[in-house]
C-alpha cells in the first residue's frame, strides 16, 4: 500500500505530464505563473491557477500538450488553468476558465472516452470530445456565447444542457439555462435601428447583431443582450465618428465607422 507521500509524488508526476505551450504571442501577452511578467514561445501552462492574459491589439496561441488541440486567443481574453490530469484509463481531462473575452479552438476527435475539454466561464461549461469550436464572455455581464464550425459541444448551465450543432450557436447568462441552438452566421451582422442626437453631445445609438457576438464602440465593451440587441449612450467623438467593432466567437470581426447626425 502507498503511502499519501507516494500519492501525493505520483499524482505530481502525472500532472507535469500535461501542459498548454505557448506557441505564438502578438502584442501584450502576460504569463501568469508565480505572478506575471511577459510570455514567451515555449512557456508552459502545467498547473492550476497558471494562465495567458491578452490586452489590448494582442493575442496568443496555445498547443495543448501531444497535439489534442489548439487555442487561439483573442485581445482582452483571461484564460486560466482549471485541471490538466489523466485519468487511471488513460483518458485526458483538459479543463480552462475564460473570464472574459473570446477564444477559439479546435479539438481532434479523443480516442480514449475517459478524455474531455471543458471551457468553463461565469455562465456556463462548454464541453466537447472534438470539435471546431469558438466562446465569447463579456467583461461585463459574464454572459457566454458559444459557436460550433464542426463537430458538437454540450452548453451546460443551471443543471440544464444543449447540444450545440455544427453551425449553430447558444449563449447563457449568469444564473440561467442555455438558449435553444440556433443557426449560426459566420459573417458579422449589424443593423442600425437609430442614431439620434441627445442633449450634451450624447447619441443614442440602437443597433442588431447577433446574439453571441462581442461589441466595442470606440473601444469600450457594449453588452449585446440574448435577443442580440445594441443599446448606448455614445459621447460625441472627434471628427463626429462612431467606431463599432463585433467580434463573434469564433474570431471573425467587423469594424464599422458611423458618421454622427449633424446639430
């Protein structure tokens, strides 16, 4: 019989048995290890708690460990360390927390069924066994949309889950149950239904897009309800231009310049 000394060693072999390795970094990208300082190719993500945080115009790119997958980050995007094990069978659980911001990755197919990747957000876990897949989380509400390219992923939230099909999307706000799947465009949407002009130079701007997407006007973070709906107070700019950017979750984004309504 073993002692808990010679668990608690074997159990720490197993561990460093795991890792996501950074294979590219743009911009400002933060290692988030024993504090923090810039990340480098060839870091490595081998514990819980340790994480890639992206600002502004940045963005990283993790391999997670023998080739299991890829994940590509966004700017703005926290993404930390929940569990990398392998089980008694064999099989590998890959588990990540995305705080905030959007992430897309694609997962080969797993061959052992005791294996799993789990994202895991302030809303909800998404859970795949190998698929294409993208998130957004807002940085201001933690609502959470997920989009599938191929292969399915389970949403789960208050003991409920849906099964979100290649090319479909769902999304989850705090302390609710998942949308229905449905049908998912790739290519950014915007409909503006008003741009006025309020009193002290303020514009209130109304717009559609799609439901999961993330929305910055003139770089501040707009959160986009579960109907997909745009609502801001918007001050004046210099130049009399509205600067929106839609970032949907699987990476694809939109920039779209609004020419202000005159006095």
């Amino acid at each position: 019989m073993l002692g808990s000394d010679s668990l608690t060693a074997q159990t720490l072999r197993t561990a460093s048995q795991r890792w996501l390795n950074v294979q590219q970094t743009q911009g400002s990208v933060t290692y988030l290890a024993n504090g923090s300082r810039p990340a480098r190719v060839g870091d490595r993500l081998t514990a819980t708690g340790q994480g890639i945080r992206t600002g502004s115009r940045s963005s990283a790119i993790l391999n997670v460990d023998d080739g299991i997958g890829v994940v590509r980050i966004a700017e703005n995007t926290n993404l930390v360390v929940s569990s990398l094990s392998t089980q008694a069978n064999g099989g590998k659980v890959t588990e990540m927390n995305v705080t905030q911001g959007q992430a897309r990755l694609q997962v080969r197919r797993f061959n052992n069924p005791g294996s799993r990747l789990e994202i895991k957000t302030p809303a909800g876990v998404a859970a795949v066994r190998g698929t294409e897949f993208g998130v957004t989380v807002s940085s201001l509400s933690g609502k959470l949309g997920v989009a599938t390219t191929s292969g399915a992923v389970a949403v789960s939230a208050q003991n409920q889950s849906v099964l979100v099909q290649p090319n479909q999307f769902s999304t989850i706000n705090p302390g609710q149950a998942p949308t229905p799947p449905a049908p998912f465009n790739p290519n950014i949407r915007m409909d503006v239904q008003e741009l006025v002009r309020q009193g002290g130079g303020n514009y209130q701007l109304r717009a559609m897009t799609d439901p999961p997407n993330l929305v910055f006007i003139n770089g501040q973070p707009i959160e986009v309800s579960t109907t997909g709906l745009v609502s801001a107070v918007v001050p004046a700019q210099p130049g009399g231009m509205i600067t929106l950017l839609i970032r949907n979750p699987v990476g694809t984004e939109q920039v779209y310049q609004l020419a202000t309504p005159t006095p």
